[in-house]
C-alpha cells in the first residue's frame, strides 16, 4: 500500500465518520491486515464505544500524563460483529469472527479535565508522534477526527498520508463538504478522497444521487446501531462489499477478500 495512514474526518456532526473508521480497519484485518484507529475526536470520544471491556489507560493520558509509556498501552482489540450483516457485537454478547489479522482502536476516554489538556497545540504534537508511532507497529492506520476545528484535529489531517472526507449523502452534506475543503486548506492540507454515507430513508433519491456523484466512494444506508458494526468484519452485503472499495481507494490496495454471490432475493432488496 503506498498509504499507510488515513486521516478521515467528518464534514459534520453525525456524518458516520467514526463508524466508517472502525468498517475500514474490520475490513483490513478480514484481509489479514493489521489496522488501527486513532482517536483524534476527543471531545466526542465515540470510538470508546467500539472497546468491550473498560478502558484504563487511554490515548489522552498518553499525550498528557505518560508521554513516555509505549502505544500500546492504550490499545484496545475493536469489539467484532457476529458473522451477518446485521449482526450483534461481540461486546453485547455476540460471536466474533475470527480475523486473519488485527483490528484495534487507540481511543480516548478522557474526564473533561485531561480532555482540555489533550487539546492544546503541545499535546497536539505530541498526538503526531503516537500517529507515526503506530505507523511503524500497523499495516495501516486511521485517524478518527472531527470537523477540523482543534489541535488534535489538524494534528491528524497533517501528519497522516492521505485524507478523506466523511460526509452525508444529501445536499447538505455536499455543501459540507465543500466547506471542509476550505478549512483543511487554511491548515495545509487537502482532502485527498472523500466518502458519502447514506443515511436512510429520510434522504430523498435526488439528494442523495446528486451528493454520490461528488464522492470517491459511497456506503449505503445501514443499520446505524453501534451494535451491528462492524458489519464489514464477514459481512457479504452490498454494505461490506462498499467498504471494501473505499479501502481499496483509500489505501491503494488490492483486497483479496471473495465475496459470496448475492441469491435473488439479495438482488431485488435495495
């Protein structure tokens, strides 16, 4: 793969952004990659979520208190989903797929105190290292962050080698996204590939046409529920199979994963 890290960042609140990280990386250890996902959305701190178990020590602790403990203190194996599209995750009790390779998450999970420290520009730096650190320990990493609006934000967009833009498929979401464009070149850089998520039925077909013409890749509606992802670690739908194409893109790599034929009644369901 000629790039190894991947910031994705979201053209909005909501847009999917960390939901597609956690795809990317199931999907990259289905094909007997290790991936990891970094948390650079510590205000949010969504991909705690995607963590059975508790989490002790986190990313923000590793940017502010323990600058001197290894990564993978922090490190976490991303709960799988069962082996259907639509399945239960293994932290709610569900079987996990046994993968060739790793899918793990570095995520924060901070209390509004070390959250605040883990933002300024001397943590941010300090965020750019444990990227590059990862890089060295990963076949591949991406970055979760937010709209670009903080330090450990542009600390990801600028120190990972290709950016995506997440964004929703409707015309809100385009003009997002052209927004997006704007603030990532005030820092720098530029977005490299961008990526449109459906989000359901409230979407119109001319909203979302329209914005998937503008988009790299496209995920389509699923079902948002943290429970079933990620549906891309032995998924065979329309879902994992879009995953696997914005992976392919993002990482200039070939996937070598075979994908069951769809029966009849998968071809007739949108």
């Amino acid at each position: 793969m000629q790039a190894t890290t991947l910031a994705l960042v979201g053209a909005t609140g909501g847009a999917g952004t960390t939901r597609t990280a956690v795809e990317l990386a199931a999907l990259g250890a289905r094909d007997g990659r290790d991936v990891a996902v970094v948390d650079a959305a510590f205000t949010t701190q969504g991909l705690s979520e995607y963590v059975s178990g508790r989490i002790g020590t986190d990313l923000t602790t590793l940017v502010t208190d323990e600058t001197g403990a290894s990564l993978s203190a922090a490190t976490y194996p991303i709960a799988l989903g069962d082996e259907s599209d639509g399945g239960t995750s293994a932290a709610a009790g569900g079987d996990a797929p046994d993968l060739p390779g790793r899918a793990d998450a570095i995520p924060a999970r901070a209390p509004f105190e070390r959250v605040a420290r883990a933002k300024t520009a001397e943590a941010a730096r300090k965020l750019e290292r444990r990227i590059d650190e990862a890089e060295t320990s990963y076949d591949a990493v991406v970055v979760d962050a937010a709209p670009v609006g903080s330090n450990e934000a542009v600390a990801g967009v600028t120190t990972a080698d290709r950016t995506a833009a997440v964004f929703p498929a409707t015309a809100h979401g385009r003009d997002a996204l052209q927004r997006l464009r704007g603030r990532i070149a005030d820092v720098g850089a530029g977005v490299d590939r961008s990526i449109a998520v459906a989000g359901g039925l409230s979407e119109t077909d001319s909203e979302a046409g329209g914005a998937e013409s503008d988009a790299d890749a496209h995920l389509p509606a699923t079902d948002p529920a943290i429970a079933s992802a990620p549906t891309a670690a032995a998924g065979n739908g329309a879902y994992a199979r879009a995953v696997t194409a914005a992976f392919e893109g993002a990482f200039d790599a070939t996937v070598g994963i075979e994908f069951e034929e769809p029966g009849l009644v998968d071809r007739l369901t949108p």
